[in-house]
C-alpha cells in the first residue's frame, strides 16, 4: 500500500519536510513485523523556496 501525507505550509509547522521524514521513517522502521522501509519526501530545495508542495510518502509492500 502507499501512504501520502500532504504538508501544512512551511510558515505553519516547525520542522523541515526532510525532518519530518526523518522521524516518520524511525517510527515505521521499529516496527518489527517491516522488512522495509521506503519513505521519502520532496526536494530539500523546494523546501528552502518556500515550501515544499510534494507530499511525503511511505510505501508498504508485502
């Protein structure tokens, strides 16, 4: 399955897309019955302009 996760804007969140990916990828990874884990988010350039508008997903295949 795919999980996407649409951001609020950058000026309304105190994280970075890349941090939230961060910490939503150590989360799915203590999972035990996950083999593996693809979670990735948009452009850390897109985010420094201003926002970034990809959203971030996490596919779980098994």
């Amino acid at each position: 399955g795919t999980v996407l996760c649409r951001l609020i804007p950058i000026e309304q969140r105190n994280r970075s897309a890349a941090q939230i990916v961060d910490a939503i990828r150590g989360k799915v990874e203590a999972i035990p019955q996950i083999d593996k884990v693809s979670v990735k988010g948009g452009s850390a350039v897109a985010t420094a302009m201003g926002g970034n508008k990809d959203p971030i997903e996490i596919i779980v295949s098994g």
